[in-house]
C-alpha cells in the first residue's frame, strides 16, 4: 500500500479487496450475538427476578437486564451486542404496581409505575389488555411497556382502575390517551 497522504482510507483499503472496492473481507459487519442457552434466570408472577434459585436482591443489576430483555414469540431473551440467552418468565416481565391519574373521562390520562421504577403513559402506544383467566374466571390486565413486553397490572391497582371506570357504549372501563380501554 502506498503511504501517499493524499489518499484516503476508504482508497488504501480497497487495494487488498480483491473485487477492488469497497470494505475488506470481515470489516462489514458484526457478528450476531453468540447464543448461550438458558441464563438460569427466572421473573416470577410477582416480579422478582431470581438466578439459579435466589432473588436478585440489586434493583440496579435487575433494572441493567431489565434494559436488555427482548420478546421472541413466547419466550424471553436477555440480549447484549455479544451474548443472549434464553430466561424463563412466569406471566409478565413487569409488574404496574401503581397509578397516578389526572383529568376526567375523554381527557383522563393514567400513568402507570412498574416494580422497576419505570413510568408507562396508558394509551395507543401503552394500551391495556384485560386476559379472563380459563380456570379462575377471574381477569388478568396487563399494560404494554414495550415492544412484546407487558407489565400485569397489581391487584390494587386494577381496583383504582375500576374506581375509575365508566360505562361507554356498553362497556365498561377508563379512559387514557384520548382512547378508551374495557377493563372486562
């Protein structure tokens, strides 16, 4: 290669491609992820993340795979630029464990927090799901916090929303986002 200081990299370097141009073989693009199987981590109906049999007692380490969870059809992947491993979750990743509300009916606005401090503004992009459990009868709601992932919705937290439901065109649930959600 010449080292005339004129030249440009992109024009050093595709003198050793051998097609003459562009990047050199294995500079184009990363590798995928190397997959490592099951991480041995578990998110339980409650929320508590556990590893190998014990709860992760570190909300912050909890929050970093928080941020790296991925969906795939039904199972759950931790996903870093190097590895991704498979984890097993019981019902949701997260669970909305409190609601702050404002407004009133069209205008009311609900925004939920989950187990790891996150905020969720309920609407079009975060709507709410209600699931009615086969065996039990009992509903099951769920919020989306992001793409594939939900949150269920504490006990409590479905009364308050209850508490502020309305009866709209025979249905009956709340109001968030400028849409309506049926809580039934």
């Amino acid at each position: 290669m010449n080292s005339n200081p004129g030249e440009t990299k992109a024009r050093q370097g595709s003198e050793g491609n051998p097609r003459g141009s562009g990047p050199l073989p294995g500079n184009g693009r990363p590798e995928p992820p190397l997959i490592c199987g099951d991480f041995g981590i578990r998110i339980a109906r409650d929320g508590t993340w556990f590893h190998e049999g014990a709860p992760i007692g570190r909300l912050p380490l909890v929050k970093l795979f928080a941020s790296v969870l991925r969906r795939e059809g039904d199972e759950y992947w931790l996903v870093t630029p190097a590895e991704r491993g498979r984890i097993l979750v019981e019902d949701a990743p997260f669970v909305a464990v409190a609601l702050a509300a404002a407004g009133a009916g069209r205008d009311q606005s609900l925004t939920f927090r989950t187990n790891l401090d996150e905020e969720i503004a309920c609407g079009p992009e975060h709507p709410i799901r209600v699931v009615i459990d086969p065996a039990s009868g009992e509903p099951r709601p769920y919020v989306l916090v992001r793409a594939g992932l939900e949150a269920l919705i504490a006990r409590p937290v479905y009364y308050q929303l209850v508490e502020l439901g309305i009866e709209e065109d025979s249905r009956y649930g709340v109001w968030s986002g400028g849409r309506f959600f049926a809580l039934s």
